[in-house]
C-alpha cells in the first residue's frame, strides 16, 4: 500500500508512547503560556510606569515654567489685595486661602509675598495662626 509508514511500532506501543509523552507535551504548551502571560503583564506594568513617569515630567515641567510661576505669583498678589477690599470675615478668609493655594504651587515667592505666605499658611491651606483662620 502507498502512503502507508512501518514506524516499528505495534498500535499498542504507539499508544503508550502517545500516553507517555502527553503529560509532558500538556506541561510545556501551559508553561510556554504561563511564561507568555507573565511576560506580557511585566510589559504592560513597564509600560504604565514609563507613560506615568512621562506625563509627571510633563506636569512638573509645565508647574515650573517661567509663565506658570509668574500667573500664579499674580493671582496671589491679587487674592491678597482683594483681602484688604472683603465686607465679610469669611470672604476675607476665602481671599486668603485662594491666595496660599497659589503661594503653594510657586518655587519661589518674592521677599513680600513669601512674608505674607509664611505668616499666614501651611501649604495650600491658611495655618492655624493665622489672623484670617481666627476670624474664620
């Protein structure tokens, strides 16, 4: 008969190399799989970690930008003329906290608003000494 193989193998001794060699052909397609699924969620993690970096840079370097500081110098200059010029203690004390929320973002502050600054807020938020905080 054509197309037919003797491999020297009785259909009984096929079977048992058939049965033999399963469990090790099953082992390695679920490590190469295992292996493959591992790879792929480290890629993505990589991946996550590399595009989150990037756009920190991003904003850090946008935040530090010459035009950045100087808007945000500015809106608290205004915040804190617009103290002086309040009906109420509590727009007085709105006034104030806008303004350390913009002395916060800003690297340095000029001498007077860093005074200002210094003696009316922790961060972004007005300090508990401060003279705004009280009458709030």
């Amino acid at each position: 008969m054509s197309g037919d193989y003797d491999w020297g193998l009785t259909p009984r001794q096929a079977n048992r190399e058939i049965r033999r060699w399963t469990p090790v052909a099953i082992t390695a397609v679920v490590a190469s799989f295992g292996v493959i699924t591992v790879a792929v969620v480290l890629m993505w993690q990589l991946h996550v970690w590399v595009f989150t970096r990037s756009v920190d840079l991003q904003n850090r370097t946008y935040q530090n930008s010459y035009g950045t500081q100087q808007a945000d110098i500015g809106s608290m200059e205004t915040a804190i003329q617009a103290i002086t010029g309040a009906f109420t203690l509590a727009q007085e004390r709105a006034d104030a906290l806008s303004a350390c929320g913009y002395g916060a973002k800003v690297t340095q502050l000029p001498p007077g608003d860093a005074a200002w600054y210094e003696s009316n807020c922790s961060g972004p938020a007005l300090s508990p000494a401060s003279q705004y905080e009280k009458n709030g």
